[in-house]
C-alpha cells in the first residue's frame, strides 16, 4: 500500500514513490522524488530543504493486491447509497460526449475572459453546469470515462471540467439535490480561476519554485474567488467553495487552515475531485497514475487530507477500476471498463478490446457480476498503461 508520513518518520530503506506533479497544488511541502532512502543524513537534508510530507510503499501482512485491499476498504461502507437506473451507456455516451466537448469549450472562454479581466457569464455557466448534471444523472460512467479518455491536451481546461464533472457524479451519488449540483459543478469549472492572475513563468516554471513563488501560487484560491466576487450573482456557495477547496481535513490546508466540517462541504468534494484528476492526468500524460492506485494513494491520505468516510464513499462511487480504466484480464486479452459497480467494486462491465499482444480484437461485453456456467471466470488482474493508445481507446466506447 502507499501512505502519505511526515517526513520526520521517514527511515533508510523506505521507498518514495512518485505521485503526479499537479499534486504540488495540494501539497506544497510534499517530497515526490522516487527512491529508496539512503540514510538518516539524507532525512534530515530533506527536513532542512523544508519538505513536510511524503508517499511511501508500506509493507502490511498477507499477500493480497492493492486492488483486494481497496475493496474491503470500500465494501466496509454498507450505508453506500443504491444508484438508480441508468440510461445504458452506449445510449448515453453521445450526449455526454457533447456535453464534455461544449463544457470545454466553455471553460476556455471562461479562462480568456479571466486574462483579459471580464467578468464570467454566470448564466452560460449555469447552463453548462446543468448539462453536466442530466449527463451525472442519466449515465455518470460517461463523465468519468471522458475525463479519463478525452482527447483535448490543455490541462488547464480539462482539468477544470473534469473536477466539475467528477464532482458532480461523487455529488449526485451521495444524494445531493439538482439545485446543489449545479452550484458544485459551477464551482469546479472555477476552482482554479485564480491561477489566472499567477505569472504565467511560475505556473509554467519546469524546476522547484522558490519559497516566494510557492507563497504566490497558494494565493490563486482567493484572486480565485476576489476575480468571481466581479459578478453579484455568483452564489456564496460557489465562492466559498473556490477559496476553500485546498483546505485539509487535519487543518494544515490554506487559505485559512480549516479543519474537518468547518470546511465547506462543496470545497471537500472539489477536493476529492481535485486530487483525483491531478493523480491520474500529467501534461502529455508522462507522469499520469493508474486510476486504481490513484485511489490507493488516496486512502493513504485518510485523516490527514480527507475526511476518512467520505474518501472512502468517494472510492465506492468510482469503482476500484473507474470508467474508462484500461485493464489486463487473466485471460491475457485488456479491456475498457465502461460501467462500475459500487456493490461489487471489482466486478464492474467491461469491453474486450485487444488480444494478450494488444492486437485488436472483435469486441465483446462482459458484466464480470454475471458469468454463469461458462469456464474460467474472466478477472481483471491490473490497470494497465494506457499511454501508447490513449488517442484510441474511446473510439472503442463511441457510439458506431
């Protein structure tokens, strides 16, 4: 498993693992160099340099997976909310797919707006978000495949609408009304709206940012909500959401330091969101987390980042292999996740896509829950990297 320690209990022969860049934006004092540690000199090197934290490989008994362990964590929340009836999702793709495609459209205007100092079209906002709301409520496995498989390459906007519609499923799941919905969504399309007012050579700087630059950047969440107090309509849920959502559950977040329920339950949720995305998504995907460790790393982070109930709910709500994950089957053949199962996490509905050499291959659904009386039972053994055909691999789940 990987847990995140403070770098004072930090020992020789730990290993550091990596963890994806944007993840500085949340931890600004963490140490992500991957390596075993060498020696109590090198720790209190680190200590000197200033670094808090750090994500270590933690040995626990028995032999089981990451995947295994992540299952009981989540099968342990038994008050899980049922999900209603979907919309298949080969029925819902289409329209989530112009959602995704017009929500990022939207979000550029928004950035350049921003730049050139107009106010935000709070009313196209609303609508945008709306739509992402009917999307979450009639197959949420489509927003979550397309902020995975997208083919747009500028973080910056994708990852805006990816935190707003990741948001919105883990929202919509936990049972929130439409009206809140909305609202949330909103606000994860403007979480980072104050990176805007950052210099562009910090946001852009390739090395270690100084410890000015780092106080600079920890200031986007209020230029973030000064830029959106321009409009009077903006509801306070919306603002206060965009300044809190790098607060941390044991209080050692900014702006303000808050701490568990003091901090808003909007910002909690675009946290959770937030992280996600920056674990599983790297500029031209060099550095991206598998999904399944993502959400390993997250569990990690219970009761020091998260709130450790609804970490957990947020893993359930995804699935241990989320939509549109990429995976290796005991059979030898990969596939695409396109459904989760919060009731089964490992069992989710899958689509057959290349042979053991990654040829591709006549495609077949299987719902791993429902595999009667024929042989060997198929099994996902691993996420598999999807860097080589992630150009590809929503073709297999577009509509023909």
């Amino acid at each position: 498993m990987i847990k995140k320690i403070p770098i004072e209990d930090l020992k020789p022969g730990m290993e550091v693992v990596r963890v994806a860049k944007e993840l500085w934006y949340h931890l600004p004092y963490l140490y992500a160099d991957p390596g075993i540690i060498e020696s109590e000199e090198e720790v209190a090197r680190l200590q000197d340099l200033g670094y808090r934290e750090v994500f270590v490989a933690v040995d626990e008994e028995g032999d089981e997976s990451d995947e295994a362990r992540l299952n009981q964590f989540a099968a342990a929340r038994e008050d899980a909310p049922k999900r209603p009836e979907r919309i298949p999702f080969q029925q819902a793709i289409s329209s989530a797919m112009v959602t995704y495609e017009d929500a990022m459209a939207h979000a550029m205007r928004i950035v350049h707006d921003a730049k050139l100092g107009r106010k935000m079209d709070y009313a196209a906002s609303l609508e945008t978000a709306g739509a992402i709301v009917e999307s979450a409520v009639s197959n949420p496995d489509t927003l979550v495949c397309l902020a995975k498989l997208s083919e747009f390459d500028d973080y910056t906007y994708t990852h805006c609408i990816n935190v707003a519609a990741i948001s919105v499923v883990f929202g919509e799941y936990i049972g929130m009304s439409r009206e809140e919905l909305v609202l949330l969504g909103v606000a994860g399309m403007m979480h980072d709206l104050g990176k805007t007012t950052v210099p562009a050579r910090i946001i852009n700087k390739p090395g270690p940012l100084t410890s000015a630059e780092r106080d600079e950047v920890r200031r986007h969440p209020e230029y973030g909500r000064d830029l959106l107090r321009r409009n009077s309509d903006i509801h306070a849920k919306v603002l206060r959401a965009v300044l809190h959502h790098h607060e941390r559950h044991n209080g050692s977040g900014y702006p303000d330091g808050l701490a568990r329920k003091d901090i808003p339950a909007f910002a909690r949720i675009l946290c959770l969101a937030d992280v996600y995305d920056a674990l599983t998504s790297d500029r031209c995907y060099k550095n991206a987390i598998l999904p399944n460790k993502a959400l390993g790393i997250m569990y990690g982070m219970r009761d020091q980042d998260f709130d450790p109930t609804e970490v957990q709910l947020f893993i359930k709500c995804l699935g241990i292999f989320p939509a549109g994950s990429f995976v290796r089957l005991n059979t030898g053949e990969y596939a695409l996740v396109f459904e989760s199962n919060s009731r089964e996490p490992l069992n989710p509905k899958i689509r057959i896509i290349m042979d053991a050499d990654m040829k591709p291959i006549r495609t077949r659904d299987v719902d791993l829950t429902q595999q009667f009386d024929r042989g060997k039972a198929i099994e996902i053994l691993e996420c598999a990297d999807p860097s080589s055909y992630r150009r590809t691999l929503m073709n297999y789940l577009a509509p023909n």
